[in-house]
C-alpha cells in the first residue's frame, strides 16, 4: 500500500474507531504525545482516547461524515485535510435537538517505527445548525448567549456549554482567517521545505 492510501485510511479508521467506541483500535491510530486540539478537549492523544470514552459513557455521542481526505505527503511527515459534519443528538433544555458542526479536520501524521501515526489534530470550524429532532417542537435559546459566541462554532459552543463542556473562544474558524492562514502556514512548514 502506498504512502498516501495508508495515511488515507488512518485518518478514517480514527474517526470510525471514535465513532464507534473501539477505544483500542483509536489508540493504534493516535501517537501518546500527539496533540489533540479540539472544542470540548486539549490534551494528548492517550488523553483524547480516555476522554473520549468517558464523554461516550455520559451519552454525548458525536459520529462524523467525512469528505475524501486530501494527503501531502514528503518522506516520513504528512498532512491530511478533511471535510467533516460532526452531528450530535441531544436535549437541550428538555427538547431534543440535532446538531450538525461543519468543519475542516487538520492531522498531522508521521511514520514511526515502520508505521504511520496521527501526532495532532486541529479542525478549523466553518458553520453549523441547532434544530430540534422533532418537527413541531421549539428549541428555547437565548439570543443573547448566541450573540457572544463565535459565528463559525456557535451552536457548538451554545449545546456543549449546556452540556457541562467548557468551550474555548479561540478556537480555529473561518470567521477569524488570519489565524487560519497561520496554522496552514505552519503545517506546510512543518511538513519540509522541499515540499
């Protein structure tokens, strides 16, 4: 299997892996140290497994519907982008809701010891929708909570945080692309210069 195809499938099996709760297999496919950079999560790649599972164990279950990966690859270091709708059901304030986060996932990933690993992960967010799973019902969200969250992950923000999840303002999204722009610049860096 070629370099590209193998980082393809890493990529997917991680995310099904996280998807389904097959918490050894999503280990296999993080690095230990590997920096995870999420809206609910900061940590290490050993930290996002168990954490991970705990918040599947409180019945916050997100699946995700992934685009086709784009893959760079130069030697041992390669950078995968892809499109992402992460969807959440859930109940916010006594309404079921479904919640779809559209987003870039950045990976990072490096061939250790004769296979490839994911060293970090950080999505740029892009927009996302609330609504209530049932037609007919009302979803009571207060306009003034919406109006301070960032436009890219608001609805995001607004059910984690009724969620008991904490949720960063400086997260990476497309309505600050200045520091969007950094982060590619910096992964292109990283990836070599050669490249």
């Amino acid at each position: 299997m070629d370099d590209v195809t193998e980082v393809s499938q890493l990529i997917l099996h991680e995310r099904r892996s996280r998807d389904r709760g097959w918490w050894s297999d999503m280990r296999d496919c993080l690095a230990a140290d590997a920096a995870i950079r999420l809206s609910w999560f900061r940590g290490t790649g050993a930290d996002f497994v168990a954490a991970s599972r705990e918040t599947a164990a409180r019945g916050d279950n997100a699946t995700h519907t992934l685009g086709p990966p784009v893959v760079d690859v130069l030697g041992a270091r390669a950078l995968v982008e892809v499109a992402a709708a992460i969807r959440m059901r859930s109940e916010l304030n006594g309404v079921q809701a479904d919640l779809t986060s559209h987003a870039r996932l950045l990976y990072r990933a490096e061939r250790r010891t004769g296979r490839w690993v994911i060293v970090s992960l950080d999505p740029v967010y892009e927009w996302d929708n609330l609504l209530p799973s049932v037609p007919g019902t009302h979803l009571e969200i207060d306009p003034d909570a919406l109006a301070r969250a960032r436009p890219s992950y608001r609805m995001l923000t607004h059910l984690l945080n009724a969620r008991g999840y904490p949720i960063a303002d400086d997260l990476y999204g497309d309505d600050r692309p200045a520091p969007v722009q950094q982060l590619y610049r910096s992964l292109f860096d990283w990836l070599g210069p050669e490249r």
